[in-house]
C-alpha cells in the first residue's frame, strides 16, 4: 500500500522546502571553507575593489568560521529532511524531526529567559559593551578588530556615540588618540576627545568601503567636539533600542513566521515517518 494524499503533500513540502535549505548550507559552507583557504587571494581582490582602507584579513577568517558553523547546521538539516523525504528514510525524518523542534525550544526558550530576566540581561549587556570598549576599542576607522569595527559601523550607522554618550571611551585602553590636524598647511598631532566614527560626516554613505574619502563635517571634531559637528551625547543604546521599538511588527511577524515553518516542518516529518512505518507493516 502506498503512501496517502496527505503524505504525499508531506513529502512535497519537506523536499522543496529542504532543498532550499540543503542548497542554502552547502552555498554558506562552501563559501566559508573558500574564503578561509583562500584568504590572501581575496583580500587582494578587496583592495583590487576600493576596499583598501580597512585590513580584512581578521574579518574574513570570522566571517568564515561562521559560515561555516552555520552553513553546516543548515547543510545537515536540511540533507535530512531533504533525503529522508525523497527516500523514505524514517531514521532520517525522525532525526530531522529532534534537531528542528530542538532549535524551536531553543529559541522559544531564549525568548522566554529573555522576558523573564530582562532587567538583568539588560544590565549584563551593558557591563559586556563596556568590557569591550575598555578592552577592545581601538579607534581607528581602519580596524580589523571585529568589536572595534561593530562598535564604529553603529556609530556610523545609527548617528550614536558610545553605549550612552562619548564618555564612555575616556576608559577606552587600546584607544591610539593620536590625531593629526592640518591648520593654514600646519600639521600638529593632539589627542582625540572622541572617535572619529562619532563625528558628522559630510556623506556616510562612503563608510565602510571609502573610508579614505570620508570627511568630517568640521576636521576639529574628534578633539573639540561640539553637538553639532558630532553625535557625543547620544547613545547608541538607547538609540538602537528605540529602532527595534519601531520595527518591533517586523520582528515578531518574521519570528513568528519561522516558528510556523519549523512547526509545519516537524509535523510534516511526524506524520510522513508514521505512513512510511505503516507502509513497512503493510508490505509485512
């Protein structure tokens, strides 16, 4: 006896929808072990682009374990669901089956701690920015050091300074507040009050890939910053959360849009490996 109408659309939806995903991972995966074997030939391909004020050597090797760490997961579940569809490998829907409703619980979980504790998570995330300002903010736009980086690309991204305001990096440690400023063809070197990265820029657009054509709005800003020529008193923490706040719908709905397909996907498993068991005992 073969499989049922309903099993049948089962099968349809996990194959399809798992050979995105097997596709999606095994891209990801591959892409990761070519950029860390590869690295010196794309990080001449960068500069050959433009890209040439920022050493990405670090950055790269980063981004490469984490495609790779993700793009595996990805590979793996979606293989199983894909084979184990295709094929009628029960084993396979029912592994495939555990690892998605462990990610579901994983993440409702998350959520879950997160409400509950979100006063302490909070105050925990601030002391973690902190920690990173102290101890790896290193001030220059050309940074390969990945928090450094964040911590400019927010900056940058969201017209924000420091956690709560520019104070915050006066305990900065591997800041090099060294600054050199050209007056009447004069150039003298003073110490930054500021990161650059908190300055108004006349076009922002240019950062990350042209950080070499980057002005500011007024060159004194880093070390006599005003208001106007910069972002000092205004945080990017408060800042960014006010940004989630807004697009909060979005999140949700796209939340609860991968809950749905991750429910939808176990349910589908569950049920095609019961009609394949009962295939089996008919065949019996």
């Amino acid at each position: 006896m073969g499989l049922g109408c309903g099993s049948k659309t089962a099968k349809g939806f996990l194959f399809v929808f798992n050979i995105l995903f097997f596709l999606l991972g095994a891209t990801a995966l591959g892409l990761g072990i070519f950029v860390l074997v590869d690295k010196a030939q794309l990080t001449y391909l960068t500069k050959l682009g433009g890209v040439n004020q920022v050493d990405v050597p670090g950055l790269l090797e980063t981004s490469a374990y984490v495609l790779i760490a993700g793009g595996g997961l990805v590979f793996i579940i979606g293989f199983l669901g894909c084979c184990g569809a295709w094929k009628e490998v029960r084993v396979f829907l029912i592994v495939y089956a555990i690892m998605v409703l462990l990610i579901l619980l994983a993440e409702i979980g998350a959520g879950v701690v997160a409400f509950l504790f979100r006063d302490k998570a909070i105050t925990e995330l601030k002391s973690f920015l902190n920690e990173t300002i102290v101890y790896k903010y290193e001030g220059q736009l050309t940074t390969s050091e990945p928090f450094s980086l964040a911590w400019d690309l927010a900056h940058v991204t969201f017209d924000c300074c420091g956690i709560n305001n520019s104070t915050d990096f006066d305990v900065a440690s591997a800041w090099n507040r060294s600054y050199t400023l050209t007056t009447n063809n004069i150039s003298s070197t003073v110490n930054m009050v500021i990161p650059p990265s908190c300055c108004r820029f006349t076009d922002k657009s240019l950062y990350p890939s042209n950080i070499g054509s980057l002005t500011f709005v007024n060159d004194t800003c880093p070390i006599a910053p005003t208001t106007s020529n910069s972002w000092l008193n205004t945080g990017c923490y408060q800042t960014i959360y006010d940004f989630v706040l807004q697009n909060a719908y979005i999140i949700i709905g796209i939340g609860i849009g991968i809950g749905v397909v991750e429910i939808v996907g176990i349910v589908a498993a569950c049920c095609l490996a019961r009609a394949i068991k009962q295939k089996e005992n008919d065949v019996v």
